[in-house]
C-alpha cells in the first residue's frame, strides 16, 4: 500500500495480516482523494474502521488539520500505529481505541461542544451490513452534533450491496462505482424526512 498524493506521497504503510481487514485500494482511494480535494486542506477528518489508517494517512499527507483514527481490532491497531511511526506522523491525530459505536454513542454525550468533522470516512468490513445501518443512522440522528456544516460522510461498499438513499437527516448526494466497490457520498439535508 502506499500514499497516493502530498507530504507523504508514494511513501509506503503495511495493512493488516488476514482476511478481517479490507484496506481501501490505492485506486479506489484515489478516486476518492480526487473528489475530496476541495474539502480536506485544513479539515477534521474521521477514519472510521480505521484498519490500517489508509484513508486518514492519505488525508494527513494531502494537509488536513487534524485526523481521528476509530478502530477496535488490536492487530488493526498495532499496524495503525506502526504506519504512523514508520511515516514519522507524530502529531495532528488521534487513535480511539473502540468500536465506531461506542465513540459516536459517548461523543455527543461527553462535551456538550463535541469535535466536529468536515469528512467521515467509513469502511466496516463488507460482511457486517448492520455496521452500515447503525453507524450511517448515528450520523443522521443521534450523533448529527459531530459533522461540520455541510460535512461529507463518505461510505465504501459493495457495488452489489448497495446502501440506502437516506439515513435519519443523511442524504446521499453521489455514487461512485468501481470495480466490486462504490463509495456513496452524504451530506445532511436541510429537513430531516419523514419515513
């Protein structure tokens, strides 16, 4: 795996041993990166199911502000950590060792202020279909507090397994289509709809 573009640009990272873990493709993320691009020079970033960091190191190199890693796998975090050492990235993160639930379902509650995001980017494994439901539902309902004005959630799938159009007060707005994986792209709707 390597860093597509920036600080860090095609500096190398290691991805997780196995099968549990699905690092983001070089191409996907670049094709993703390029739709970003006017959206992360000094952004929030949070990579939830982190894995390997792929999608929060790319945003640290192309100069996000600062990047959130949510990641509960210990061997995901072990190599997470490795990658930022090995990339000499010691600071403008920050690593929450849990599942993407636990910190949405405690973000809100811990500051009435909460850390707000300009990007989300979310890439559960593809098996875990309720992963998906619950984490985009948090976003477009109980843990809305943590997006920025007009913050893009971005979610990576199966092509064939398509996500619905909306999730509480999340809209999809693009999808973009690649080989077996999309990215569906949200943002918040001016009026939440009524289901």
């Amino acid at each position: 795996m390597r860093i597509i573009a920036g600080r860090y640009r095609s500096r190398l990272f290691e991805a997780p041993p196995g099968l549990g873990t699905r690092p983001t493709s070089d191409r996907l993320r670049e094709t993703l990166f390029n739709v970003l691009a006017p959206h992360i020079e000094g952004a929030a970033f949070a990579d939830f199911y982190a894995g390997s960091g792929a999608a929060g190191l790319e945003a640290l190199s192309r100069g996000a502000k600062r990047v959130i890693f949510v990641e509960q796998a210990p061997r995901a975090l072990k190599v997470l950590r490795a990658n930022l050492e090995s990339l000499g990235i010691d600071s403008g993160f920050r690593i929450y060792p849990e599942s993407v639930g636990a910190f949405l379902r405690s973000a809100p509650k811990a500051n009435p202020n909460p850390e707000r995001y300009e990007v989300v980017f979310l890439d559960p494994p593809y098996k875990s279909a309720r992963e998906y439901v619950a984490t985009l539902g948090f976003l477009g309902g109980a843990a809305t507090s943590v997006l920025a004005p007009g913050a893009l959630v971005i979610a990576e799938h199966r092509r064939k397994e398509p996500l619905k159009e909306r999730y509480g007060s999340l809209e999809r707005t693009r999808l973009l289509e690649q080989g077996d994986a999309a990215l569906s792209f949200y943002a918040l709707a001016a009026v939440p709809h009524r289901s």
